[in-house]
C-alpha cells in the first residue's frame, strides 16, 4: 500500500464518509441545479461565469445529502 494513500484514509471526516455513501442524485434534481446555474449567470450579466460540470452538481449534492445526515445525528 503507498504509505501517503493510506494516511489520506486516516484522515477522511465522518462528513467525507456520509457522502460517499450517499444516494446516486437522480437526473431530476441535477436538472435543477443546472437551471439555477444558468439563472445565475443571467442575473450576474458576467461574460466569465462558468456553469458547474455534472460531476461538480452530484459531488455538491451528495455533501448536502451528508450535512442533513450530520444534522440528523
């Protein structure tokens, strides 16, 4: 095992843990996310905004999943 990997493992939070077991978010709700990114970069009027990648939209989800899991406990 590369010793730095498993340090790395050590150190993961009990938030990182709740959300890589989160549920897959479903393409509804990605939907959604991507309609509020284009929102915003209408209301900002900023040429240089860039809307959030798919991967972006389920990793920020999954940790919203995780903090209502903390929230819970």
């Amino acid at each position: 095992m590369i010793e730095g990997y498993y340090h790395k493992a050590i150190e993961m939070s009990l938030l990182d843990w709740f959300a890589t077991f989160a549920p897959e978010p479903d393409e509804a709700s990605i939907s959604v996310q991507r309609s509020y990114d284009l929102n915003e970069a209408r209301k900002t009027y900023n040429d240089n905004y860039i809307a959030r990648s798919d991967m972006e939209i389920k990793c920020q989800l999954r940790y919203k999943w995780a903090m209502a899991m903390m929230k819970a406990r």
